[in-house]
C-alpha cells in the first residue's frame, strides 16, 4: 500500500512538498448530482425561483471555488489555475454539474474540480430550498485526471 503524502514520519500532517517536481499541464474533471423534487426542478428550468437564475450563479459560485480551494482544504496548495468550466445540466430528476478544471503547476487540479462541483451543487440547493428542502447532493466524484507524474486517470 502507498503512504500517505500528507503525513509525515511521525503521522502528523504535513503539506507535501512540491518544489522538486516540474511544472506541467493537469487537468481534472468531477462531476456530482443534485436529486429535487419536479416543483423545484421546474422552478429552475423556467427561472421562476425567487432568488435568481439558479444555474448562472451556481456556476459563478464553483468557478470562484475552484479558484479559492486551497482556501478551504487545509494542505491543498494555492495552484495558478488557467481554465475552469462548469456544466450544470437539468435531468431527470435534479441536476448534474459538471467541473473541467487545468494548470501548468507542480501539482494536480483534482480537488480543485471535486470543489467546483460541490459549491455549485450546494449553491443550487441554497437557492432552490424554499421549494424544496429534501434536496439530496450525491455521487461527487473524480471522473478523470491527466498530466502529473502519477500520469491519467480515468474513473471505470
């Protein structure tokens, strides 16, 4: 099994050292669902929800995550993100975000997406709880990663 990066010898965590590593393109696509009732979803769909366009500023909102989450995750470091973009797709039964985010940096952009994705879903469900407040986030996930020295990922 491979040690974890963020513990150091004695097991206290520690933020990895990148400083040897060279810089190169990572790109990291997440993706995750937000299930709502038909009200809530057709709210959103017409722009009838009080608040706003519910998509446009969900989609404000992971971008702007993105690009802060070495601020929230405590030994992720801060990354010079060159693109993020978020899809925010009505389904069925809720909606599906969609979180493409790329560096030329020493480290990954995985929890840079895994964010975006999550900000956005909890933006929609902010947004949208006067309609409905069993909204149920789920399936956040990496779905793919490339460059890096471990090399590209992608989710079976």
């Amino acid at each position: 099994m491979t040690a974890l990066t963020h513990l150091d010898a004695d097991g206290a965590a520690h933020m990895v050292d990148v400083g040897d590593k060279a810089i190169t393109r990572r790109e990291a696509v997440a993706t995750g669902t937000i299930t709502m009732s038909a009200a809530a979803l057709t709210a959103i769909r017409d722009g009838a929800v009080k608040k706003g366009d519910v998509l446009a500023v969900a989609r404000v909102a992971g971008i702007m995550a993105a690009k802060r989450t070495s601020d929230l995750i405590p030994l992720c470091h801060p990354l010079p993100i060159t693109r993020v973009s978020l899809d925010l797709e009505p389904v069925e039964d809720g909606i599906t975000a969609t979180a493409a985010v790329a560096t030329d940096g020493k480290t990954g952009v995985e929890m840079e997406a895994l964010t975006a994705v999550s900000t956005a879903l909890l933006t929609v469900y902010d947004m949208a709880k006067a309609i409905d407040k069993t909204m149920t986030i789920k399936d956040i996930r990496l779905l793919e990663k490339r460059g890096g020295r471990s090399g590209d990922w992608r989710a079976p």
